[in-house]
C-alpha cells in the first residue's frame, strides 16, 4: 500500500468542488419545516420502537387461528360422540302448554322452546355375572351387566339451535331363571 | 458532532462532510444540482432519523440509495429529453477544484476509473471512510472494498505514468 502513498497524498491534495451556498439554505428551510411538522399535533407522529399495524395484523391473525382451533376441537368432539344408532326424531309434536287464550298449539311455540328430538342408548358391551339368589327368594336369578351410552337432543325450531346430552350409564338386569 | 439530529450548529457539521458528499452523490448524476438535490434529500432524511453521525456508513448507503432512485426516474426523463438533447454529453463527471495541470490530469484519471474503483476511491480519499464503512454503505465486503481500492489506485498510477 505504501507503493500508493504519494499518490494517495495528491489526490487528497485534489479538493472536491464545495456545495452552492444555495444547497446550505436549502437543508436548512427543509430541516425547519421537518421541525415544524414533528412539533405540529396534526404532523406526522412520532415513529414507534415497533410497528403497530404489522401488530394489530398479527393479533388479528392469531385471533383467527385460535377460533379455527376451537372450532375444529369442537366439531372432533362432537364426532366422537356419534352415536351408531339415532333414533328417529320424536313422532309426537311438542306438547305447548296453550296459551291464555285458549288458542291452538300449531305456532304457538316460543322461541326459547325446545324439543325433544331424539333419544338413543347404546349398548357396548353385556357382561354376564352369573347366577345368584335374591333376598328371600329361592329362585335363581341371572345377573346381567349392561354397559350403555345414553344420548338425548332437544331442537329449538324457530332458531335450529340443538341441545345434545350425552353420558354412559350402566344397568343391572336380574332375570329370573326357570328350571324346566 | 456527535449527533446530527441534536446537532445544534448542523452546519458546521455539513460544511466538514457536504463536498464529500456531494463528490459521492455526483458519481450519478450529469449535473451538479441534481446532486446537490439528492444530497439535501439524504441529509435531511439522515438527521430526521436521528442517527448518529459516527454511523456515516448510513449516511452514505442513503445518498446512494437515493441516487439511484434519482437515475430510475432520470432514465424516464432522458428518454423524454432524448430527441431534444439528441447529442448531449451523457458522461457522468465528479468535479474537482485543481490548480495546476496535474491536478487536472489527475481529475481527469479519476474520472476514467470504472465506477465501482471510482466509488470506493471517492468514498475513501475525499470522505475518509474506513474499508469497513466502505463495505457498510456499498454493501459489499471489506475484501472487495479493499481490492477495488488498491485497483483504483493502480490504474491511476498507470494512467498517470508518461508514454
């Protein structure tokens, strides 16, 4: 690099031709009215450590995510509790208390009403407990274990809103046993 | 002048930097008032940032980044211009100040440097940047910023070498 040296010293010996005195007037009429527009309510605000628009997109963004997720959750839950068996809905119509008027029942129905709409009981699995004698009795009895799911759902028909219960139940059935 | 934007006397500030500046800007521009736009457009833009004059690295990088804009839009209207100024002089020139004959000539060999050495002369005789900077404004590497240095320097000692 030292093979340059004196070169290097003539060509900082060359001087860059200096700005117009025009130019210093010029920045600093701009640097007045950027002043004035930061100290202005109405100018441009001042910037922010981080940008709130790409944070409200983001929050926006993950609020969605986590409504998909909840939904989905539901929507899986609900599959699981499918039932293999629904029975059909109720034949009956809704039992509505007339009204004060004495009128008919056909449209009667509030709105918060619902109604049964099906009922269902599952059994998934029968265990046989063998013979045994009651209290007193001195014939034999079968003991049998069922082991169900029982479903039930009302409808609400003006609104289509759907209620489902469901919950596992277990039955013990004693069936007498004839010795012939 | 540790901060521009707080910088209460900004113009002895730019009176240190503002011929380097404009040297750097005028590398892209045909005329000297188009640079002096892009460096105004720059300076201002720098200090409104309030970065600190020690990061000259930016300070460069957005003269630069502004002067290419400037030749975006220049294109558009050098065609517009085109047939008016069929035969305009399309050279683009630093200016320099010289006193004699050799400084002249010296120009004149500066001018003659591929643009990419010229640059990273510019940037380091007459702004007094380091390779760092250098690499920082221009966005290359050190390496590269030194060699294009060292090839600018050897073409100007070749240039200037008597036939």
């Amino acid at each position: 690099m030292n093979d340059f040296q004196e070169l290097e010293n003539e060509l900082r010996a060359l001087r860059p031709a200096r700005p117009s005195p025009v130019l210093l007037e010029r920045i600093e009429e701009a640097m007045v009215e950027n002043c004035r527009a930061d100290a202005s309510p109405a100018g441009q605000p001042a910037r922010l450590p981080y940008n709130w628009l790409s944070l409200g997109f983001g929050l926006a963004a993950a609020a969605v995510l986590l409504l998909f997720a909840v939904l989905s959750m539901e929507h899986r839950q609900g599959s699981d509790k499918e039932i293999a068996q629904v029975a059909p809905a109720s034949e009956t119509r809704p039992v509505v208390p007339a009204l004060s008027g004495g009128r008919g029942v056909d449209g009667s129905i509030s709105s918060n009403k619902f109604v049964p709409a099906g009922a269902t009981q599952v059994v998934y699995n029968t265990r046989n407990e063998g013979l045994q004698f009651a209290d007193g009795s001195r014939e034999p009895l079968r003991r049998l274990r069922y082991q169900t799911r029982q479903t039930w759902q009302w409808r609400n028909p003006s609104t289509g809103a759907s209620l489902r219960v469901s919950y596992p139940s277990e039955e013990v059935v004693l069936i007498p046993v004839s010795g012939q | 002048m540790d901060n521009i934007a707080n910088h209460e006397n900004w113009k002895s500030c730019f009176s240190e930097i503002g011929p380097g500046l404009l040297l750097f800007a005028r590398q892209w521009t045909r005329s000297a008032a188009d640079a002096e736009d892009i460096v105004q457009e720059a300076f201002v833009k720098f200090w409104r940032r309030n970065h600190t004059i020690n990061n000259r690295a930016l300070l460069y990088a957005t003269v630069r980044s502004i002067a290419l804009d400037f030749i975006r839009r220049d294109k558009r209207r050098a065609r517009r211009e085109a047939t008016v100024f069929a035969h305009a002089d399309s050279t683009v020139e630093p200016q320099f100040e010289w006193e004699d004959e050799a400084q002249s000539a010296l120009a004149a060999a500066v001018n003659c440097l591929p643009h990419d050495q010229r640059e990273v002369l510019v940037l380091k005789i007459w702004n007094e940047l380091t390779f760092s900077e250098i690499a920082g404004a221009l966005g290359i590497s050190q390496n590269t910023a030194a060699s294009r240095y060292r090839y600018a320097l050897a073409n100007l000692k070749k240039s200037l070498q008597p036939q």
